[in-house]
C-alpha cells in the first residue's frame, strides 16, 4: 500500500503507492462509470463508492521501503472513494441544476 517518504532537501513527504502499478488500464469495451456498468447503478443523480484500487487504506501494513534517521518512511492512512457528479460524461459543473449541486456537495460532506 501507500508509504510516505521524507525528502530532506525539500522538508516535505511524498506519497508513494507502488501498488497502483498493479491496476487495469481502462477497458475499451465500455467505460466503468457508465450507468449499469460495474459498482454504478442503472440511474442515478450523484454517487459514491470505493475505489476498487485505492492508493490509501485506513489499516496500512508497515512500509516496504526502509527509512533512515536522514529519510524516514512511514505508513500513509486515508480512504479512496470515487465521486461521479452526474450520469453525463460531458456535463462540467456549470451545466448541472442547482438542485443537482446542492445534492453533490450535501455527498461531500
């Protein structure tokens, strides 16, 4: 799963999740976000589900890579969820209703 890593000459950690490696690229028969085609339902507004290759779990196991005083690593906690804010693969923000806005931001939060 997902590490991070200490840079030292940039004081700052960096993810790093060499497991995504590992996922399928997208199909060519359809695509996943489709209405009725894998974790999405036939209809639906807006919709929320986990991603099926997260970069993040909430119970990590201990990092692969080993650290140093200079370069520590450390496990790297979180939760990958997919949002699709509507069934309209063109549609940007600017094209939905309030109505549909209100009910995509009452999703984050």
């Amino acid at each position: 799963m997902a590490e991070l890593r200490w840079n030292p000459l940039l004081r700052t950690w960096t993810m790093v999740a060499g497991n995504r490696q590992a996922r399928p690229n997208l199909r060519t028969d359809g695509c996943p976000f489709c209405p009725g085609s894998g974790n999405v339902p036939s209809t639906y507004d807006v919709l929320e589900y986990d991603n099926d290759f997260p970069a993040l779990t909430t119970d990590p196991d201990e990092p692969d890579a080993v650290g140093s005083e200079l370069s520590p690593v450390a496990p790297n906690y979180g939760k990958c969820e997919v949002i699709l804010y509507s069934p309209q693969h063109d549609a940007s923000l600017h094209d939905l209703s309030i109505a549909h806005l209100t009910r995509l931001v009452e999703l984050w939060t």
